[in-house]
C-alpha cells in the first residue's frame, strides 16, 4: 500500500492534468512547468505506480486501465483539499463577482439565457455568466473541475457522477411563417408530409431521433434542406415557405419577433424532457446551489 507521506502529492496535479489535457504540452501550459519538468512527474509516477499511466499514440497520451480507475478518485481528493484551502464565505449573489459556466445547446440557449440574464440583472448584478456547447468538450470532466458548474438540456447518456433535476417536458411542434397554407386548420399527414420541410441535421440526442421519425414518414427527399443547428431556423421559415418541426419551447420563443406560427404536426412524436445537471462533488457549494436554484424557480413546470 501506498501512503501519502510516502510520494509528493504535486505529482498528482500532474496526473490529473495530463488526464484531462491528454497532451504532455497542455498540461505543461496549464500548470505554469515545462514539458521537461511534467514528463519527469509523469515519470516518478510510474515508477510509484508500476505501470505506464498513460501511452502516447498519434491521438494524444492515453491512459491506461490503471489510470483510468483511479483518475476519478484522485480529482476528487484534489478538489476536496482545493475546498479545504479555499473555503468561501457565505455566498451572496448580490455582492458576488463569481462567473458561472453553464454547457447548453444553442436550441436551450435561446429559450434560457433571455430571462436568466433578466433575473440576474436584479438579483446578482455583478457575477458573469458564460455558456459552452456541451458537444464540444468533456462534459463530465469539465463538470468534475469545475469548469463547467451546470448543464442544461435533453441529454440522455450522462455520467453516473452527474445529479439532476426535471425541469419540464415539451412537445415538438411544426413552425413556419404566419399566413402559410399549413396553418390553415390542422392539416392531413398527406398534406404534411408533402410541405416543404428544412432539417435541423444535429447528431446530439435526442434530436437525431425527430428526423428518424419524419424521414420514416416519409418526408420526401427532394423537398428537404438541412442545417446543422437550430438558431439559423426561424430566419430561414420566416421568409420562406419552408416548415421545420422544432421544441415548442423554441416555437414560443421565436414566434413574435419572426412572425411565425406552429402546430403540432400529424405524428406521433416523444416528449422532450429537459433537466438541469451538476456534478455531485459541487452539490453543496452555495453558489452552485444559488444558481440551481435560481433556474429552478424560473422554469420548472
């Protein structure tokens, strides 16, 4: 058994950089040292650990099944001993300059950050707040650093580590410009069907699904244009004469500005269901807390 007073507990901010970054030049960046001084840590580790912790291939430097079963317990002695050095006072969203990170998707973006930044403006006027796509990072190991503190969105294959809380569940519903013949009444699955239908293509779930049910259908190949995210959709239907089946939420939030209008479409389509999650290490900091609680009484339904 290895004790603690046995090895310098430095070395373990190099592991857990170097996990995270997966580059030897990263971390070295990250935490102030030079490649040199990093791959020599790297290298009293392995000598501790007997075994190679991390492998370097062309995609970085992977770690090995070792590493990967004691990452998460390291990072979480790491943060606790953070906690400890720097245990804040009560936290006072007032008075408070603290910037918080929420990953959500540019769809929950636009239905979320309006009336949160409304809120915040009277309750907590001087923190900052900063959102991240949750497709392009690590989210659960940006969470567990503390990088990221919340995540909003319909995400259905997160990590064990990651608590939430069921905001509301929406339907999907079809929108497209005011006066357009769809609107007119609630039309046939025929009728539907052959309208001209752009695509939100997005490859997160559970989005990828809606079209698997559109395309299974039968909405017709010839008629149908895609784009990649959701933000550039009510621009587009509401000078065309193009539908796009989005969350209602979304619908409600662009329908005035855009001039638009929506139903529900003729199929049988899921729910979406939206939480907010955050990472169980952060589940009593007050600040987290603050701002989970803060989404919660805005939105929850």
């Amino acid at each position: 058994m290895i004790e603690p007073r046995e090895m310098d507990l430095n070395l373990l901010v190099v592991f857990q950089e170097v996990f995270q970054q997966r580059q030897i030049s990263s971390a070295a960046r990250r935490l102030d040292l030079t490649q040199s001084a990093v791959s020599n840590a790297l290298a009293r580790l392995r000598r501790t650990f007997n075994d190679e912790l991390f492998v370097r291939t062309a995609s970085g430097m992977q770690p090995t099944p070792f590493a990967e079963n004691i990452a998460e317990p390291i990072a979480a002695a790491l943060a606790s001993v953070t906690l400890a050095l720097n245990r804040p006072e009560s936290f006072d969203p007032f008075a408070s300059e603290r910037q918080f990170t929420i990953a959500v998707t540019d769809v929950a973006e636009i239905y979320f950050l309006p009336p949160l930044i409304e809120r915040c403006q009277v309750v907590a006027p001087r923190i900052r707040l900063a959102t991240v796509r949750p497709g392009s990072v690590d989210l659960k190991a940006e969470m567990e650093a503390g990088r990221i503190d919340v995540a909003i969105g319909a995400f259905d294959k997160v990590s064990t580590a990651l608590y939430q809380r069921r905001l509301f569940r929406q339907p999907y519903v079809t929108m497209f410009r005011a006066g357009h013949p769809l609107g007119e009444g609630v039309p046939a699955l025929k009728v539907f069907l052959a309208a001209q239908h752009i695509l939100v293509a997005s490859t997160e779930s559970p989005y990828d699904r809606i079209n698997q049910v559109l395309e299974k259908a039968g909405v017709r190949e010839e008629s149908r244009y895609r784009v990649p995210h959701f933000t550039a959709v009510p621009y587009i239907v509401s000078s065309t004469d193009l539908v796009v089946t989005v969350p209602q939420k979304l619908a409600e939030r662009a329908a005035a500005p855009f001039n638009l209008a929506y139903i529900r479409p003729p199929l049988r389509l899921p729910l979406l269901q939206t939480n907010i999650f955050w990472h169980r290490r952060y589940n009593d900091d007050e600040g987290n807390q603050w701002l989970r609680g803060l989404v919660g009484a805005i939105f929850v339904e």
